[in-house]
C-alpha cells in the first residue's frame, strides 16, 4: 500500500483534527527514521495507519480482542488502550497490510512496552512529540529524541504514568515495564 492510499484511507475513518495529528507523526516518524537509519517506507506507513481504529465502538474493538485472541486483560483497562491492539489486526483484516514490523509498531503505540525495537520506538514517541501535542514535559522530551531516543521513550513513559496517577487512572503494566527497563537489566 502507498502513503497515498493509506492517506485516503484514514482520512475517511479518521476525525478532521484526528488527521491533522496523524499527519504530523508522519513526518515526525520519518524524520526519525531518516536520523536513526530505519526504513522510512515502512514507518511512513505506520504513522499513517498507526490510529486506524481511533473511533471503532468500544463495542466493535471488545469483539476484536475476544476473536483475535488479544491479551484479555486490556478489556478490564481504559477503551483507550484497544485501539492500538485491534488497530494491528484491522490493519491486516480490513487493508491487508501484513507486515509484522508495521503490526507490533501500532499495537504498542499507546503503552510502549519492555525491550521495543527501534522502529517501535520511533512510533511510540513519534506519537508523543509530534509538534502539536502540548503534554507537561513534552519539550524536554523533544530535545532528548535526536540525542537519545531510548531515554525519550523512558521519559515519555515516566510523564504518562505521573500523568495517569494524577488522573486516577489504571496503568496497564507494559508502560511500567518501559519505564523499569531504564533501571535494570541495562535494558537498552
Ligand atoms: O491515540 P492518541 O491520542 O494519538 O495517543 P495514544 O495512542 O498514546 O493514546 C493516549 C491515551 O491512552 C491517553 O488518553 C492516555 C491513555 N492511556 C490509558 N491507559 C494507559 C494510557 N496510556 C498508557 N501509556 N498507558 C496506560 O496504561
Ligand atoms: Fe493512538
Ligand atoms: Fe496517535
């Protein structure tokens, strides 16, 4: 599939402001992929695809983790974090996009988890920094990427885990996974 049919693609299933921010974790992504030497086709078409199933019903992605066999337990968590998961198996169902590098990339992008490839990070925090996103402490993530990207990707963790704590929200364990590997195992 090409950026330009993908585009088409997520603008129908996509919000208008919706678009706007994929479009700017596009070219935040492949900057990145330019900068770190990971192929810039493949992430072009991860960032695009990568909030495919951003407004399914929590109804219609509950049916896809059940008959995907997706780990159960994201369903006792926020809906939010379904649309990454069930995005990876629309993607290929819906689009025939079968591509396990694409997949995992938009399957982790909400939580992030422990040991993520390079190309997983760079959606994970592509997602994170793109220049519209205003999150506390998103700047000093911004100036980390192009230096460090793993120690963003523990940042980014760290903010979204204070973030949901504040907000008295559950926090599924892949975020705290990502945000442990900074401390053992010298998990880089
Ligand atoms: O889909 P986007 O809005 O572009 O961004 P995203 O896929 O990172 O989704 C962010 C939402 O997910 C945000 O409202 C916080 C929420 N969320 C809920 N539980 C968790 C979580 N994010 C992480 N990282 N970990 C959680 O446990
Ligand atoms: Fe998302
Ligand atoms: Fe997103």
């Amino acid at each position: 599939m090409d950026r330009q049919e993908a585009l088409e693609i997520v603008k129908e299933k996509l919000k208008p402001k919706r678009y706007e921010h994929t479009i700017r974790v596009m070219d935040t992504a492949v900057s990145l992929a330019k900068y770190y030497g990971v192929n810039e086709k493949k992430i072009e078409l991860a960032a695009i695809l990568h909030d495919y199933a951003k407004y399914r019903s929590p109804d219609e992605m509950r049916r896809w983790v059940i008959k995907e066999k997706l780990p159960q337990d994201i369903l006792e968590y926020n809906d939010e974090l379904l649309h990454g998961p069930v995005g990876s198996k629309m993607i290929e169902h819906e689009l025939g996009v079968k591509d396990g590098l694409i997949q995992n990339a938009i399957y982790y992008h909400t939580t992030g988890k422990r040991n993520m490839t390079l190309f997983e990070k760079i959606i994970f925090i592509a997602d994170y920094i793109e220049p519209g996103r205003q999150f506390p402490g998103v700047e000093a993530v911004r100036e980390v990427v192009y230096k460090d990207i793993h120690e963003a990707c523990y940042m980014a963790a760290t903010n979204t885990i204070l973030f949901l704590m504040e907000m008295e929200q559950p926090i599924y364990p892949d975020t705290f996974q990502l945000y442990n590997e900074r401390y053992i195992k010298g998990g880089k």
